[in-house]
C-alpha cells in the first residue's frame, strides 16, 4: 500500500495524516471544510516543528512529509487511487453512515474502508457497504504521533486477510497494533472510559476534589494524566457519546454517565477544545488550574 486518504483534518485525523506521511506514504487529507483542511494542515507543521526542536527529526524530514500530503474538499477527488481510506470524521452514527455508503460507490472495489472510530460499531458501519469483509476499525490514540497503540478492531465479516494487512501497516508506522472484536467500546474504552466514569462520579458525591482525584492516579497508579485532566483532553462531549454506547450496548447500569457530565456537556463545557471542563484552559499556561465555574452540589 502506497496511497492513503484520511477522512477528517481535526486533532485525529491530522495525526493520522502526520504519522503516514512522514513513513513516507501519498497521503490525501479530506475535509468538506477550507478552514478544517488549512487548521489541520497547521498543526501537522507545528507538530514537526515540535519534532525539529527536540531533534527527533531533520528540518528535511519535516519538509518531506509535508510535501507527501495534499489537501482536497472533495471526497471524490481525494480517494481517487486510494488503496486505504482512514475515515476520522466525527463521531456520529449518521455522518459515519453516510460516508462510508459513500466511499463505497466512489472508492476503487479493491480498496480497504477503515474507521478511527472510538465506539460505534464497525459490523453497523461496515453493514452499509457492499464490502463488509474490507471494512475494519483502526483506533489511533492522541496524540496519534506519540502514542504507540493502534486498536485493530475486526467487524463481524472483516476478512482474516484483510486484518492481516492491517496489522502489518501498522507496524510500518511503528506503532503497535492490538486486535480485538467488535464490541461495545472495543477495549480501548471500555475499560477506559468506566474509570473515567468513576472519578466524576467520586467528585460528584464529594469523595475528593479535582486535583486530589487525579493526583491520586498519577502518583498512584503512573497515569501520565489523573482521570479528570484526561476526560477534559479527550472532550467531555466525546467520554458521554462512548459510555451512551456502552450503556445501550450491554443494558447494563454500570456504564450509566454521571449526571454531573451529562450537566457539563449541556452546559458546554467539554474540556479543552472549549476552554473549560474540570480544569480551565484560557490563560494559556501549561499550569492545570480548577474550572472556577465548576459546580458541585454541596
Ligand atoms: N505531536 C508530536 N509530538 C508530541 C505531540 C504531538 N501532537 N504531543 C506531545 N508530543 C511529544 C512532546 O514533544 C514530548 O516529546 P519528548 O518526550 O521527546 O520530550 C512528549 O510528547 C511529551 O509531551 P510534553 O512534554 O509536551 O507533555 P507531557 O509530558 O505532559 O505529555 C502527553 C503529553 C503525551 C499527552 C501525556 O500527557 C500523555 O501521554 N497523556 C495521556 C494521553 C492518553 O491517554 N491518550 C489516549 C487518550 S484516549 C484516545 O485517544 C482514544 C479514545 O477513543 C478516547
């Protein structure tokens, strides 16, 4: 596989773009949106940048994987050759839907349709398509550049072979793939996100503050991010559309959200993609610092 288009320029599908690029691949990065496309070309720049300064790579390198992405606003034109197609778009049912009964009518028949979905299922994706045994999930972490999983999920009738490329593309990137079946939250996030869960549910009921709750896991238990800092990095909007998945999915009331989520993403605070979550994110500094408008019932 040479030529690959990633489906989506926001945080992930701009890293999936980045980290194909720069082992070489033809990468095309598709968004509907000019101004999508142009913030995702520039956080890829400014990642490699990032890169250059902690001499990981050369300013040649940088220059080299930029010059292996192009930019397109249509489908069509961005998938035209394309052997693989990474969708990253949003993660919504229907968007996913409609993309992919689309990807399957334009995209060449030999071509392998993967999502970088975190929780919808890949057998209801792929049941869409007129090739569901070429229809699998490739779950990137953020930062797709520096984490080193790519959860391979199989659908009910993703090939054998087809998981099998899979696997070994990943590898090329040097990340490390790990399979599993398709269901609810896969395991990236069933496990994940109940923990997640758990915290804001001890912060609701008063057990412990923000800082205390995710000081406890990152001294405690060596998470790079307490729970609560984590679940803000992610997007709260992200967590309660994953653990709905799982609490439609099992029926079972463990995965129930907390309500003082569901009130956060009412309200619009989804972390730091708005500026406010558990934790705020309008100074700028790298200092975490409680959300002032963080309210809990005494
Ligand atoms: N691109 C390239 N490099 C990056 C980067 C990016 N976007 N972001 C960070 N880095 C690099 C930095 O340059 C730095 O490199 P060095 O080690 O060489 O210095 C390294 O990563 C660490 O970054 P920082 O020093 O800036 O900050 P940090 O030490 O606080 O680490 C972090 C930041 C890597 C994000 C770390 O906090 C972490 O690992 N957090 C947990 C992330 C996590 O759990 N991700 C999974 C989320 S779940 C998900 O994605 C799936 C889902 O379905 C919900």
């Amino acid at each position: 596989m040479n030529k690959i288009t990633v489906i989506g320029a926001g945080t992930m599908g701009n890293g999936i773009a980045h980290v194909f690029a720069q082992k070489g691949f033809n990468v095309s990065l598709v968004d509907v949106s000019q101004e999508a496309l142009n913030k995702g070309l520039s956080a890829i720049a400014k990642n490699l940048d990032r890169m250059v300064a902690k001499e990981k790579i050369t300013v040649e390198d940088k220059e080299k994987t930029l010059g292996n992405i192009r930019g397109y606003n249509e489908l069509e034109a961005g998938v035209k050759e394309s052997e693989l197609v990474i969708e990253a778009a949003t993660e919504n049912v229907t968007i996913k839907l409609n993309i992919f009964k689309e990807l399957d009518k334009i995209c060449p028949p030999h071509a392998i349709l993967a999502s970088n979905t975190s929780s919808i299922s890949i057998t209801k994706i792929a049941s869409v398509t007129k090739r569901p045994d070429k229809v699998i999930g490739m779950h990137f972490m953020n930062p797709v550049p520096v984490m080193k999983l790519v959860e391979i999920i199989k659908g009910y009738s993703t090939s054998d072979e087809v998981t099998k490329q899979i696997i070994e593309l990943s590898k090329k990137l040097d990340k490390i793939p790990v399979e599993v079946n398709d269901y609810p939250g896969f395991i990236a996030n069933r496990i994940l996100m109940p923990m997640i869960n758990e915290a804001i549910i001890s912060l609701f009921e008063g057990v412990a503050g923000v800082e205390e709750i995710d000081s406890v896991m990152k001294l405690g238990m060596s998470h790079p991010m307490g729970p609560l800092q984590l679940a803000d990095f992610i997007g709260l909007d992200v967590c309660l559309s994953i653990l709905n998945v799982l609490h439609d999915g099992f029926g079972n009331a463990k995965y129930a959200p907390c309500p003082l989520l569901v009130n956060m993403v009412t309200a619009g605070n989804l972390g730091v993609k708005s500026g406010m979550g558990f934790y705020e994110y309008t100074t700028g500094s790298k200092e975490l610092k409680v959300a002032k408008s963080f309210k809990v019932p005494a």
